[in-house]
C-alpha cells in the first residue's frame, strides 16, 4: 500500500459524497417547487432557505454525533458525510459549523468578522461575476 492511497481514499470519500449531496440538493429543490409551486418559489428562493437550513441541522447533529460517540471511523465519516454529502447539499452547512465553533470558543467578534465577511464578499464576488461577464460577453 502506497502512502498515497489514505489520500486518495479520502479524495474519493469526499468525491462520493459530494456527489450524493449534490443530488439530493437537486431533487429536494424540484420537490419543493413541485409542492409551492414555480411562481411561489421564483417571488422567494424557498428551497435555497429550506436546503441551507436542513443541512446546517444536519451539519450539526453530525458534529455532535461525531464529537459524542467518537466512532473509530469518525475521520472517514467526517469526509464522506461532512465534507462531501453535506459539502454537496449545501456548503452553507460548512459556515454554519464553523460559525457556531468560533462562537462557542468565545471568539464573539471574530465570528461577527466571519459572518459579514462571507456574506459580504460572497455577494461582491457574485455581483463582480455578472459584471465580468456582461462586459466581456
């Protein structure tokens, strides 16, 4: 066994599962415009809302399952269920764990910095996308 291959392990239990997120994300947001209907979910982005939240419930029941029990396979599940299902659900679920740790370490305004600036520069970056596009479209 080479010593590559707990690498490659990883990459691919991150790949599997990101795909299997990615899915489930698809097909929860059909449901949802299926259920509300196109012109509900086109006025607000219901199945974003709804994906952001259940995954972050998700993410943390994950955590503290992981953190609790401490499985011997908690790093492989970390990968597979952490990074890549819920990664490839929603990586808000990402921000959400780690918003939540700085806070519950105590670093309050380090966690405000995190919040605005992701929300922040995620929207620039976004805007600054469509912009870079028109002008060179």
């Amino acid at each position: 066994m080479s010593n590559n291959s707990p690498q490659l392990y990883a990459s691919l239990s991150v790949a599997l599962g990101g795909g299997i997120g990615a899915l489930l994300r698809y097909q929860l947001g059909r449901s949802i415009t299926g259920w509300l209907g196109a012109p509900v979910v086109s006025a607000f982005p219901f199945a974003t809302l709804a994906v952001n939240t259940f995954g972050s419930l998700l993410m943390g029941i994950l955590a503290g399952w992981l953190v609790r029990s401490a499985p011997e396979n908690a790093e492989g599940l970390r990968l597979l269920l952490g990074i890549g299902v819920l990664g490839g659900f929603t990586t808000f679920s990402a921000f959400s764990l780690e918003l939540a740790m700085l806070i519950q370490r105590g670093q309050v305004g380090m966690a405000a910095i995190y919040l605005m600036l992701s929300v922040g520069l995620g929207v620039t970056g976004f805007i600054f996308g469509l912009a870079m596009t028109r002008m060179f479209s």
